[in-house]
C-alpha cells in the first residue's frame, strides 16, 4: 500500500494499541497520536489503588512513558494537544497555544469517557472532585491524606474502590448511594454480602439522592434528600459517558450515545474508526449492540483498529462485560448478565444462589457465595460472585458465556480440584446442578 497518514485521537489504552498495531504492520507509515494530557498508555483503573498506598509513584499508572513510544515503536505523539476540529483529511489541533493543521488518509477515535456530573448546585466548589482521568490521582491522594472527613457519592466500582482506598487511610468516610443496594448491576443476594462489610468500615448511605454542595471557598457539606454530611472532600462516582463531542460532529452515534461501529470497528464514514471506551460495539450475551466501557474490551478493540486500518482483516467479536473488583478482603466478580439485568431484557430467567466453601472442607477459610444465571432453555446468561476464590470462577464463567454455552456445559467443564483454592465438587458446578432442577433436567 501506498505511504498513508494516520491520525488517533487519545492516547489511552485503545489509541496506544492501534498506533502500535499498525506501526507493527506498517513501519514505513506516519502514525500520530493526539493525546490532551502529558500521559499516554493510562491506567485510571489504578487510581484506587495509588490512593490508598499500594505503590508509590503517579507515573506507575502509566504502562509505557511517552519516549518509549516514540524511540521504540515510531510512534509520532502529540502530548498536552487537544484537537478542536475534524474536516475531510485534515484536523485542527491546538498544540503549545497555536493551532495547528494536519493531513490524514484514516482516522481513529479513541477519546475514552468522562465522569459524570451531577449537575446540582456547588459540584464545582474546591474539594469536590470527578474520576476523569489520571491527571486527578494526585489531587484525589494529596486531598485525601489531609481530609478528616470524606464523602464519596456512588458506589459502583469506582465508588467501591474509592471506598476502599480511602477507608484504608483511617479518615472518617460516608458512602452515598442512590439505588438500594451498593453495586446496582449486581443482584440483591451479592450486593448484601459486600453491603454488610461495607458497614463494617463506613457509613454506607443507601437510597438518597445527592442535591448540593455546600461551602464558602470550598466544599464543607454534602446535601442529600434525607440528610447533610460534613466533608473536607467529596469524590464523585457516580459512573461514565463516552467522550464523543467531537466525533459527533463527524459520524454517527449508537442508541447508547457512544460511537456507533461495526465487526472492523469501522464508523458511519469511510476511513474513520473508533476503539475503547467511546465507541458501542457488541454484547456476546445479549447479541445486541452495547457499550462497554472496560479496559480489556478497550485493549483489544483498539488492537482490531489498528488491524484494520493497516489494511489487513480482523473482527472483533464483541464482549461478555466481564469485572472484577474488591472491598479489603471480599472479592466480587460477574460476568455476562445479572437476573435484574436479564430479566430487562426480556428473558425468562432461572437462577440459582449457592453459599459455599471455595477450598476443601479441611482448610479453614474459603467461603464464596455465587449467583449463576440462564434463560428457560438453558442457556448461560450470568455469573456473579463475592467472597474467596472469586476470580478464578469468574474467569472460568467468562471462558463459557464466551463460547454461548449452556448449564449442562458449566456442570461438565473440567474445572481442576486443588484443595486449598477448589472442589471436587467447584461452586460453578455446584450452582450449575441446582439449576438442573428448575430446568427439569435429571
């Protein structure tokens, strides 16, 4: 193929792959990357836990540093630019206070989400602070370490790990949750687990609604439809939207907002893609478009760009929406749907819940509690878990909701007995012989 220019536009998980990709596949191609902080190859997902102390240095949530991109792979990036415009082969970037203009022949969005706001009175006082990106993580430790009183509003998996990380630092910490349950994705059976250990580290506020801050110069009280909190700081996570004002102006949106693609990741117009956590791409359990808005997916969607756009042929398949996550101790796992979420989407739902042991009966520890569910003819819907030895199952589930197997299957995998992490007898199939029954299956 000719000499081709290609523009990605963030520099996060998704961008670094398919710049890296491509440059792998086509060296002689003049691949820029337009990122609008100092950092490429982010992590976010790691800012819990350089909050809470695990390691010590900002730069370790970075993969790669920016020279590394530039010396190894020949990647031309763009750091601290932010591209303001996109027009038929070119861009207008503003890069060390002057626009600039750039020639592309394919393009790539990779912008990634944002925080969302609250949008009520005082959300943007001194101390009250969004999980954007990064660039936060420092703001978030430094803020944290001199605060006595924390409030953080959300618990979803950023909240819970928040949660964690700040519960750690020994502050005075409430947790404000507007559903019932912490977790909302998850089934009450699972969120009752991690509820009642929250309770153990912190105040946990369910059910009540977030309307304002309060303060003079910064943040001193949170406001809620039930009560007042005092606060130092108030984190923010309530969830994501993807970062699609500039792509909107250029090609098409799914139903979920985020940038609509096919199988190649190709967008609404010809030689443009996107990747990650701004772009829709497909559920493997439902087989319906979705977003999914997770680092994996985003890793290897932009891999499936950067393949594409060098010219080659590769589809991405979609995802299962498998997550992982903990709160000190307590693993929690799911993969695939929950039963709240199935029933949304219009199966006719079995399940079944089992409490066990996730070693041998010998050794001590090990409890898990498990949630499989499927539809009325047997399929694989969901799994979720909380407790000890979660990963491996969730791990296991995800290999099976991938490969759109059914309960007979999860009770015949092989899974191996070890007996101080599994079972002869593992909880997966444990969970997969209940449902037999409500299956009427021998």
């Amino acid at each position: 193929m000719r000499y081709v220019d290609v523009a990605i536009i963030g520099g996060g998980a998704a961008g670094m792959s398919a710049a890296s990709r491509i440059k792998v596949l086509r060296p002689e191609w003049n691949v820029r990357v337009f990122e609008k902080t100092n950092f490429v190859s982010h992590a976010p997902c790691g800012i819990p836990f350089y909050v809470s102390g695990f390691f010590e240095h900002f730069e370790d949530l970075c993969t790669y540093d920016v020279n590394y991109f530039r010396t190894e792979r020949g990647i031309d990036v763009h750091v601290n630019t932010t591209v303001l415009e996109i027009s038929e082969g070119s861009l207008v970037a503003i890069e060390e206070g002057r626009e600039r203009v750039y020639e592309w022949d394919k393009l790539l969005f990779a912008t990634g989400a944002r925080a969302k706001r609250l949008n009520v009175e005082g959300e943007n006082l001194e101390g009250v602070l969004f999980i954007d990106d990064i660039l936060v993580a420092e703001k978030v430790k430094k803020l944290a370490l001199k605060s006595e009183k924390v409030v953080i509003v959300g618990s979803g998996y950023i909240g819970v790990e928040m949660a964690d990380a700040i519960s750690r630092l020994g502050k005075k910490l409430t947790v404000i949750e507007i559903a019932e349950r912490p977790l909302p994705e998850y089934d009450a059976e699972i969120a009752a687990i991690l509820k009642s250990e929250m309770e153990k580290k912190l105040d946990l506020r369910l059910s009540e609604r977030v309307v304002a801050f309060e303060g003079r110069e910064r943040v001193e009280k949170v406001i809620t439809d039930k009560s007042e909190y005092d606060c130092d700081l108030a984190i923010v996570a309530v969830g994501v939207t993807p970062n699609v004002d500039l792509a909107k102006r250029v090609v098409k949106l799914g139903k979920s907002g985020a940038i609509k693609t096919n199988s190649k990741l190709e967008t609404s117009k010809e030689g443009i893609y996107a990747a990650g956590d701004c772009a829709e791409t497909f559920n493997i359990v439902t087989e319906k478009p979705d977003w999914i808005h997770l680092a994996t997916p985003a890793n290897k969607m932009g891999y499936v760009a950067g393949v594409n756009m060098a010219g080659y042929e590769l589809d991405y398949p979609g995802a299962v929406k498998c997550q992982l996550t903990s709160f000190h101790d307590l693993e929690i796992g799911k993969a695939g749907l929950s039963e709240f979420e199935a029933i949304k989407e219009g199966y006719k739902v079995v399940s079944a819940f089992v409490t066990t042991k996730s070693s041998a009966k010998y050794f001590h520890d090990g409890l898990i509690h498990l949630k499989v569910v499927a539809d009325r003819n047997g399929k694989l819907l969901g799994i979720q878990a909380v407790g000890r030895g979660v990963g491996m199952r969730i791990y296991g589930a995800t290999a099976l909701l991938y490969k759109k197997a059914n309960v007979r299957d999860l009770f015949f995998t092989d899974f191996p007995y070890y007996p101080p992490v599994s079972r002869v007898w593992d909880p997966l199939v444990v969970a997969a012989r209940n449902l037999f029954r409500k299956l009427g299956l021998p």
